[in-house]
C-alpha cells in the first residue's frame, strides 16, 4: 500500500511539474531550440498549446503545424502531443509522444500524403493514407502497430502508368511486439494477397501471390517474371525474408 500511495504522488507530482513547465516555457524557447532541419515561421502560443503557420523540414513545405500537450498520457509513462499538420494536398493529425525504453509512441493518427513528398528518397508515386490506433516504435522498428496503411494509384519511377491500389492491415500478432499484416489489393490491375510478419528481433517475413488482370500493360506483366513462372491460374507466388 506505502509503495502504491508513492507512486501515487510521484506521478502526480511528474505530471504536475511537466504542466507548470510546459505552460510557462516561452514559444521563443522552441523555435530556438528546433533542428537545423526544421524551419518555424508564424510562431504562437507555448510549449503548451500553439501552432505555427509554416513549417518546413529540409526545405520541404509541411504546412500549418498546431500543437497541444496531452498531459493524460503522462499516467501512463508517456509524454505526448496532440498535432495536426494542413497543408494543400495534404494532412496529419494524432497523438505523438515519447515513452521508455526510446520507444516512439501514436494513437488515432489520420494521415493522407503524398508519397513522393516524404522523403527525397521516395522515387514512387502515389498518394498515401493511414488510419492507425496504435504504434510504438523501439530503434526504428514496429513493436505493436494496429492500423492500416493504403497506397493509391501507385506508380513506378520510370513510368505514370497505374498500377493500382493497395491497403496493408496490420495488428499485434500472438507473441510479444509481433505485427502481422495481410496485404491485398483494393483496385488496379493487380490481383495481390499476402501475409507478413515482423518480430521483436527485426526480422520479417512475406508470403503472397500476384496475378495481372485483363487489360494489364505487357512492360507491366513482364516485371514480374523474375518471380518464376505462374502456376495453372496465372499467378506468381513471391516470398521475402530477412531482418534490417
């Protein structure tokens, strides 16, 4: 009972101390202290509540950034912000955060972007969207990721024909920080299924099939011979495995 009622009023205390703070330190202190690869402009409010008109992350336009503590989430060892990004074109908004263990935290994230738009890495295009309940991510790597994540209208680096639309559904898996995901086709001229697997010790595993449609392109078709020849129904079986 001693050891419940101090951690009682540690975490009140914690919570308490990180309201006062957050509410006082000056919004000056936060554009000051952003990453040289952040640039902040139309800056408002505290580190609290605020939002800033224009923000860019290595000369990329993200858009209007607004911010708001969520001091709730300190109960359970997080420290999170509610944030929304608006930009023409497109948007983000959820809860973000920090927990132990440099575990990265979201919940109830909304996301519509364009994929070429979030990386100069990104060769293809398309437009993304995500709708996610949860995700935690220790040293870049997924340990619970419940959501979906779907591309539509993607298209190779060389070439803006449509290859279709694709939605990857993911949840906990049944042993600790496993993700299962099953990925399918939603439109195109791609019929794909596959499963995939991501465990605690980084490595993956996918298995699926893809066949083309009628009306699929020949360059587009002949992009998957590598995978060996399809089976009586016209479908290539694909398998990747290994660990990052």
């Amino acid at each position: 009972m001693n050891r419940l009622r101090a951690l009682i009023i540690s975490v009140l205390s914690l919570l308490a101390v990180t309201v006062i703070l957050a509410c006082t330190v000056p919004i000056s202190w936060l554009a000051d202290h952003a990453p040289a690869s952040v640039q902040l402009a139309g800056v408002q409010g505290s580190v609290f509540s605020g939002h800033a008109e224009e923000v860019r992350f290595q000369h990329t336009r993200l858009g209007r950034v607004t911010w708001h503590f969520a001091p709730a989430r300190l109960l359970h060892g997080e420290l999170c912000y509610d944030l929304s990004i608006t930009a023409p074109g497109h948007h983000l908004q959820g809860r973000f955060g920090i927990a132990p263990r440099h575990t990265w935290v979201a919940y109830q994230v909304d996301m519509e972007w364009p994929l070429r738009s979030l990386s100069d890495q990104v060769v293809w295009g398309g437009m993304l969207t995500a709708s996610i309940d949860s995700l935690h991510l220790r040293n870049s790597w997924p340990t619970l990721f419940v959501g979906s994540l779907t591309v539509r209208h993607f298209t190779r680096p060389d070439s803006n024909v449509d290859l279709g639309s694709y939605t990857l559904d993911l949840s906990a898996g049944p042993t600790p920080h496993e993700v299962l995901g099953h990925l399918r086709d939603v439109a195109g001229p791609l019929a794909v299924d596959a499963t995939l697997s991501l465990a605690a010790d980084r490595s993956y595993h996918m298995d699926g099939s893809v066949l083309p449609r009628a009306g699929t392109p020949e360059d587009v078709k002949d992009s998957f011979t590598f995978l060996g020849p399809p089976d009586a129904s016209g479908r290539r079986l694909f398998q990747m495995a290994g660990s990052m």
